[in-house]
C-alpha cells in the first residue's frame, strides 16, 4: 500500500522547506538544487518526488535535464488551517490587552 502524501508532510521537513523557497524565487534542475545541498542527489531526488506527489513542484523534462518548478497553490490550504489559529490567539491576545489596561486603571488611575 503507497502512504497517502499531502502538503503538511511536504512542510514538515527543513531541506524540503528550502527547496519550495529556491524553486520559488526560480525553476531548477535536480542537480542544481543537489549542489546547495550537504545530502546525497539520491537524498534530494526523494525530497523532489515527495514535493512532486504532494504537488508543490512541477517536474518537466527539458533533454536530459529535469526542471523543477514551484507550484504553491496547494499551500493555500496551509495558510487556510493556520489562519483559523491565529484568529484563536489574536483574540486571547485582544482579551489580555484589554484585562491588562483594566489593570493599569485600578492602579494607577490612568
């Protein structure tokens, strides 16, 4: 049975992380992003198919060479699902400021 590969798997991992932001700024081959890289190109290649199967890169053939390109659309669901908790502490934050400015009223009468 293959395991089910999404785009928080894909995040989870800081090398995979900098690959999505070089691929961001420009597209790359395998060797390339290999080169920025202390691991093996055995190593980077399995971080490209599990951002490839995750579809945050796009993988075209140009000759030889295997160009990387970022597509990012599906972070949209990260920020989605990270948005709903930052709503969550910004209103914890909101109560804090308000309690702490009550506070400072009972106290110094400001």
């Amino acid at each position: 049975m293959k395991a089910r590969r999404d785009v928080y798997q894909a995040i989870a991992d800081p090398t995979r992380r900098a690959i999505i932001g070089m691929l961001a700024e420009q597209p790359q081959n395998v060797n390339a992003i290999a080169e920025q890289f202390d691991v093996t190109r055995q190593a980077i290649s399995l971080h490209v198919k599990i951002l490839s199967d995750c579809g945050l890169i796009f993988i075209r053939r140009e000759g030889r060479d295997h160009i990387c390109e970022a597509r990012l659309d599906s972070l949209n669901e990260v920020s989605v699902w990270v948005e709903q908790y930052k709503k969550h502490w910004e209103s914890k934050l909101d109560s804090l400021e308000t309690y702490l400015e009550q506070l400072k009223k009972e106290r110094y009468g400001k």
